[in-house]
C-alpha cells in the first residue's frame, strides 16, 4: 500500500473516531483533542501501525486503544487522596496517604503529596481501557466524571468507579514494591505478583511490622515506611481485608463490573515494571 493511501486510511480511522466521540455531548472534548492534534495522531499511527491498514485485527485494536489513551492522558488531571476513597471511609484513607506520602502545608489548606502522577495516570489509563469494545463509552463516562474538568453530565456508573479507585490502590502497592525491592525488575512479573500477594497478607495478619518489640519486622522492617506497612494496623485491618477483595486475587465472578479481573492485575504489574524498571 502506497503512504499516501495509508495515511488516508489512518485519517478515515481518526475521522471515525471523531465522530463516534462527537455524537455524545460528554465525550466531545475528546473528540476536540484529536481534531487538534491530528498531525501529531497520523504520525504516531504511522509508527504504530508499521504501513499496514488500521483495519488490519490486532493493529486496529492497537489504533482505537491509542487513540483512547491519547485524549484521556490530556484531559485527566492530578490524583487525589479521593480517588483513593472507597467503602466511603475517607478518614482511613487520609490518614494511611498522609502517613505514607507525607503532606505539603499550604496557607489555606494541607495537601498530600501523592507521588508518581503522570506515571500511574498513563498506567491506570492503558489498563482500564484494555477490554471489550462494549463497554467503552460506560467506561469513558466513568473515567472522565473522575478525572477531567470537563465532567460529563451523566452519573458515573458506581461499580466502574469503585474498579477505579481499586485500581489506583493496586497500582500505587505495585509502585512501592518495585521502589522498595529492585530485584523485582529482573524477576519478572510471576514473582512481581507473588510477591504482591505475599506483602499483602503480611499485612492482613499483622506481622508485616513486628508491632510487640522493637526487632525488624518482615524481611528485616524493610517494608515498614511503605504503603503496605502503613495498611497494617487492627484499626486498618477491615480496610485492608476489603481492599484485597477488590483486587479479586481469588478470580471471583460475581461483580464483575466492580473488582478487578486477571487482566487488570496483570496489565498493571507489566506496565509498572516497565515504566519503573529503567
């Protein structure tokens, strides 16, 4: 196929996008971005698709989740200790940020200091939106009532939003691991999620942090400082038991909208290594 056809071929696929994102008033910003930045588009497509037409299987899926990924990455804003409240217990969830995060005081109000935004937003983004095509405005609707400013007037949709923020809890946990244990990166992701699953009944049980004596706790006290430390605690442990239920680590069926499946966990393990392991 010639360049110029390929190129019309990637503009009629954008174009389409436009239009599909154009027809719903809420999703229209989206449709905005890529409108304005289509020169940038057909030329990260053309990389992508690597000459052959976007309607070629696997490379059109590649396309549309890209094409996904490019407008919510510029329209999402920052996270906030919100997007991490769930089972509405907002004190708790404060409190576990702020000790492991630390908190910037400001004149009219403290704010945590919540590390790693671009990074986990381009993950959250790449791993919420790696299903089924059905479920795309739904799950858009959802995301953009989270995180943009331009709120969609429609309400979010209460079990994709309880994934969400289940989804931040698991991916900001896989962050500290790598940052806390190197080694997981030439381990690869098997041990990543032994290892995950490992740390986080440690915590459950109350023996991650030796909290009767001053000896180290689990692996020498080293997880003591982190996130998964900051979990551990009997006036944690209701939240902790909820949160690991989310993650769904057992493959539950029911709720299925609502808790994360394989792919979700897997998908943001793979992807934080790979941003993080550099």
């Amino acid at each position: 196929m010639s360049l110029s056809r390929h190129i019309t071929r990637i503009n009629a696929t954008i174009d389409s996008h436009i239009h599909a994102w154009s027809s719903a008033p809420s999703l229209a910003p989206m449709a905005q971005i890529l409108q304005s930045d289509r020169e940038l588009l057909v030329e990260r497509l053309l990389d992508l698709t690597a000459g052959r037409t976007p309607k070629n299987g696997a490379k059109h899926e590649a396309v549309r989740l890209f094409l996904i990924n490019f407008a919510l990455e510029r329209m999402a804003e920052r996270i906030t200790p919100e997007h991490f409240t769930i089972f509405r217990d907002q004190q708790t969830v404060e409190v576990i940020l702020e000790d492991s995060f630390g908190i910037q005081c400001r004149a009219d109000h403290d704010c945590v200091l919540i590390p790693h935004q671009n990074e986990a937003l381009k993950i959250l983004i790449q791993c919420f939106f790696n299903q089924s095509r059905a479920e795309d405005e739904k799950d858009l609707l959802c995301f953009l009532h989270m995180f943009s400013r331009a709120k969609p007037k429609e309400r979010p949709d209460q079990d994709r939003t309880m994934r969400l923020r289940s989804m931040i809890w698991f991916i900001y946990l896989a962050i500290e691991i790598v940052k806390t244990e190197p080694r997981v990166c030439a381990k690869g992701p098997e041990y990543f999620r032994g290892k995950f699953k490992q740390l986080l009944d440690c915590t459950i049980e109350g023996t991650l942090i030796n909290e009767e004596c001053r000896l180290p706790g689990f692996e020498g006290g080293k997880w003591e400082k982190t996130l998964f430390g900051w979990l551990q605690g009997e006036d944690r442990r209701r939240f902790a038991l909820k949160l690991k239920r989310q993650f769904n680590m057992e493959n539950r069926l029911e709720h299925v909208n609502r808790c994360l499946l394989a792919d979700h966990r897997r998908s943001i393990l793979e992807q934080v290594l790979a941003v993080f392991c550099k």
